[in-house]
C-alpha cells in the first residue's frame, strides 16, 4: 500500500470508529432519532470517504500493473473495476 494513502486510510478508520462509538452512545441514551440519523449518514460519507483512498491505492499499483500485463490480468482489473462499483450484475 502506498505509504501516504495509508496513513490517511488509517487515520479515517480511526475517526469512523469514534463515529460509531459515539452513534451507539446516541442510541442508549435514545437521543432524538433524526439527529442518530445525521450522524449516521456523516458515518456513510466518512465510509466513502475511506472507499475513495481504498481504491486510488488499488488504481495507483495494482490495476496499473495489471493493465500493463494485459490479457487475462487486464480482465480480471476491469471485473474487479466493475464489482467495486457494483456493476457486475451480481
């Protein structure tokens, strides 16, 4: 994994799981279910957040890599590609 990414990619972990922790809390003391819910979809967007660095990592080595080796390895990139995106039917 590239170093940078990494360190970003570990930091936004961090901060997902004080989000959650604290939505948890949220819903033990039965706060007021709108706000749970602001704070759920803050949760969903840090998850995106990390999915977007997830994947420039894979783009920046491993797809690069396997376009670069063409065939089969350059198939395989454009399923993984079309999966993580949801796009593959399945």
């Amino acid at each position: 994994m590239i170093e940078d990414i990494q360190k970003r990619a570990l930091h936004r972990t961090r901060i997902l799981e004080g989000q959650m922790r604290g939505v948890g809390r949220m819903i033990e003391s039965e706060e007021y279910c709108m706000d749970i819910i602001a704070q759920s979809r803050a949760i969903q967007r840090s998850l995106e957040s990390l999915n977007r660095l997830l994947l420039e990592n894979h783009l920046r080595t491993h797809v690069s890599t396997m376009f670069e080796e063409g065939g089969d390895h350059r198939e395989q990139a454009v399923e993984e590609l079309l999966r993580a995106f949801d796009f593959d039917g399945r």
